[in-house]
C-alpha cells in the first residue's frame, strides 16, 4: 500500500507486497492495557511502570509478562497480521486514521521527522502529552474498528516472533500467518510516545526486540477469539 502523499521509501523494509486472510474472526482491546488493569488481574512484572498512572499504559513488561497476562485473563497476544489488519483495515490505510500524517492524531515525539530529517507537521506540545498518555485519551487515533492508541504512546507487543525477511516467505493470502517458527525477537508494532521518525509510526512498520527487554516505550494489548465462533 503506497500513498502520494507519504514518501515512498517509507515501505520499502515491508515488501513484497501481498495479502493476508483470516478463516477464524477475534476480538482485540479498544485499549492498550493500562496499569490500574494489569494490577487488577494481578498482572506479574519484575519492574515498576516508568511513568506512574493508573490509566496510563503498563510499560517496561517484556514480552514473557504480557504473554502471561494475556493468559491470565483467558486472552492472549495479538499476532503482527491480526494486530495490522486491525490498524490498517480493508482499505490498508498507512495511518489508523488515514493515509496522511497528522500529530495530532496520536501521542508521540511532536517534532516528528521525515526520511531526510525535514521536521513535518509536527510543533511543541502538538498531542499535550510529553510522555505516555492515558489511554484513549487521544480520540481521533481511532481505527477503523474504534481501537485506539495503535499509533504511538507506547510499542506493543504481538505474538510473533520476529525477521525482517518474513514477508519473503509468505505466498499471496496467506492464511492465519504467525510469524517465523525460530528467532531470538518478538515483534513490535505501531510505535510510542517518544517515537521522533514519521515512517515509525505507519500501520505497517515492522520492528523487532529482545523478548526479554522490559522498556519504559513497551506496552501491550490483548486479543480473543470472537465468542460466536
């Protein structure tokens, strides 16, 4: 999916381009999982969330600890192809929002910056949020089915194991794709608070961490089977 309003090489870490299908529908949270929810399930984590709310983001979890707290709760991670599809929709929008950037549609680094380092729509103090916001605090982040926070405020986590060639190994309308079978990093998506480069923050950008890394930009969301299913 390519825009004229966004640059090109923007896509480029995510070719080739093909399509992806779902025999089995799901439900996903409207919000990321916040820190007063993680506590009220009893929710297990070796440190403390960096930026203190109970309606902020649970961050600085890795991915062993959101994993099981997805459990807990009789849900479970996300996979990257469920958790784009969600972002990014039939039409494949670049945005949650739509295809062209916009600060302040999201919580993230306000001076954002383009591949050439050229500040775009970006200025102090655009989303009013410095550091992670209470979730859904930004209502116009909406995707198409009402999730919000997809783009910014913090990473999140999703199933998958993590390569940067993956795609190359995926025919078109692949069915239930769930990331390489082996590798040493789980999958992150959508961007965070302190994300400062535009191309980070599209519906489709990849990105991988050491599962065991616990960081203050690191959140989650979880998702379930749709119970008619």
């Amino acid at each position: 999916m390519e825009s004229s309003s966004e640059p090109r090489s923007w896509f480029d870490s995510q070719q080739p381009i093909h399509k992806v299908c779902f025999d089995t529908p799901f439900w996903i949270d409207v919000y990321e999982v916040s820190q007063a929810q993680f506590a009220g399930f009893g929710g297990q984590a070796k440190k403390d969330s960096t930026f203190s709310g109970a309606n902020r983001p649970r961050e600085s979890v890795s991915w062993f600890e959101v994993n099981a707290f997805c459990e807990l709760r009789g849900t479970r991670l996300p996979t990257e192809a469920e958790w784009e599809y969600v972002a990014r929709g039939p039409d494949g929008l670049i945005f949650p929002w739509g295809n062209s950037f916009d600060c302040r549609q999201g919580n993230f680094d306000d001076e954002i910056e383009a591949e050439d380092r050229q500040v775009i729509d970006g200025y102090p103090d655009c989303d009013d949020y410095p550091i992670t916001a209470p979730v859904g605090a930004v209502s116009g982040s909406a995707s198409w089915v009402g999730a919000l926070d997809l783009s910014g405020n913090v990473w999140e986590w999703v199933a998958d194991r993590h390569a940067e060639d993956y795609y190359q190994t995926l025919g078109q309308r692949t069915v239930n794709p769930k990331g390489p079978s082996t590798g040493n990093t789980r999958g992150v998506r959508g961007g965070a608070w302190s994300t400062n480069e535009a191309d980070h923050l599209t519906a489709s950008f990849r990105a991988g961490y050491d599962p065991f890394g616990a960081l203050e930009h690191l959140g989650f969301r979880c998702a379930s089977p749709y119970a008619g299913s």
